[in-house]
C-alpha cells in the first residue's frame, strides 16, 4: 500500500539525512523516476518544450514578439479588478504599436498557443488588466507593446498552480 511505502521513505530519509523531501519520497515510491526529475531540475520539462516550439512558430508566422515567462510572480501582484494568486508563469504577447489589428493578432496567434497548452494537459487564463505590465520581465522592444497574456495554472513539473480572486 502507497501510505506504507511513503511512511517507510519518509523514516528511511530521516535516518539517513536528517530530513525527508517530496522529491526523494516520489521517487521512493515510483512516482517520478530519476532521469524525469534530472530533467525536470534542468528546465527540460517535456510539455514545456513543446510550448516553446509553439511559441517560436507563432513569431515566425506572425511577426509577433511571444515570450514564455517561467517562476517569475512580480507582474501579478494586487490589481484594481481582482488578483491572481501564485501566478508564476505565463505568455506575453508583444507586437508593433502602430499595427493597427495588433490585439487581433495577438488574439489570434495566443487562441494558438492557448490550444497547444491545453492539449498539453495545462490550464490557461487570458489576461488583460489584473497585472502591471510594467513588471513583466520580457525584452520589449521601442515600438512594442504588451497587447495581451496568457496566465498558465497546473504546472506539474514546476508546483505551481494559479488561483483568480475578486
């Protein structure tokens, strides 16, 4: 039985550690094994590099500036129409200031990506004015501007999981 073998990890680790960790207990028990948890720790998450694929295709296509942000929690602080609760990742979209159907694009182009990360098992939210752009940490360049992002919720790799509140 899985509680058994999690009890017996979590003793063995103390003994020998002093502590115990999530990560050492899972693979304990065969929940993740270690060349999933090396690539995790290298950033090499499967459906990550997947989104990135997607991600330079879309600039390709479009002409759009697409960043991942990944563990980054500054640009979703507290907001006038309510606030996300441990957003650490998301996708800004960025495009020439003077195009004049910029956020259709924008839309366009993210509805695309917002579908590849729903096929990869994650959940997204689209955002517009519950952060501050100001702090979001991508290379915008001189005649750009943020049009829109997207939230991503559910990371399994990364623990992270995203909560919207009024």
């Amino acid at each position: 039985m899985k509680k058994e073998e999690i009890r017996k990890s979590i003793n063995n680790q103390i003994k020998i550690n002093g502590f115990a960790t999530v990560v050492n207990t899972f693979m304990d028990i065969g929940i993740l094994n270690k060349s999933d948890y090396e690539n995790w720790k290298n950033g090499k998450v499967p459906y990550l590099e997947k989104l990135k694929k997607e991600i330079v295709q879309c600039n390709n296509e479009s002409g759009l500036n697409i960043e991942l942000i990944i563990n980054e929690e500054k640009a979703f602080g507290k907001s006038h129409y309510g606030n996300f609760e441990n957003c650490k990742n998301y996708i800004v979209i960025m495009g020439n200031k003077k195009e004049k159907e910029l956020d259709e694009k924008a839309g366009y182009y993210g509805e695309k990506i917002v579908l590849k990360v729903q096929e990869l098992g994650l959940n997204t939210c689209w955002v517009a004015l519950t952060y501050n752009k100001a702090e979001v940490p991508c290379q915008i360049k001189e005649d750009e501007k943020i049009s829109i992002s997207v939230e991503l919720g559910g990371i399994q790799g990364l623990y992270i999981y995203a909560q919207y509140t009024i």
